[in-house]
C-alpha cells in the first residue's frame, strides 16, 4: 500500500488537509480535522468523503499474500 499514492485519488482533501489540526491527519478520527468539518458544510460531497472512508476501512482488512 501506497499512502502518497492513496492520497492523491483525493486532491480535494489535500489543501484543507493542510489546515487540519494534526499533521499527518487521516480525516477520519482525528479531532479539528478540516476535511470533516468541510464535508458537514457541503463543500466536499459526503458521498466522496464517504466512498474515502470505505476504501480506507478495505485497505486494512487487505492481508499480505506472503
């Protein structure tokens, strides 16, 4: 898994991103997130933010083949 490649599926989060409380936030627990406050206002589509969330949740369930 490549999180810098994750992460650019998702070029929307990534300036408000900067402005999250936590450095290195994953927009999804952390409090002060940017991310979360702008999918409750309707700026980023809480579809998108929640598509995130399931890949999010199927990338730690993925077991190594070795």
């Amino acid at each position: 898994f490549d999180a810098k490649t994750f992460h650019s599926l998702y070029p929307d989060f990534a300036k408000p991103g900067e402005s999250c409380r936590f450095h290195g936030c994953t927009h999804v627990n952390e409090p002060g997130c940017r991310v979360k406050a702008l999918v409750k206002t309707g700026e980023i589509l809480p579809d998108r933010y929640e598509n995130y969330l399931r890949l999010i949740e199927e990338i730690k369930n993925i077991k190594p083949l070795y």
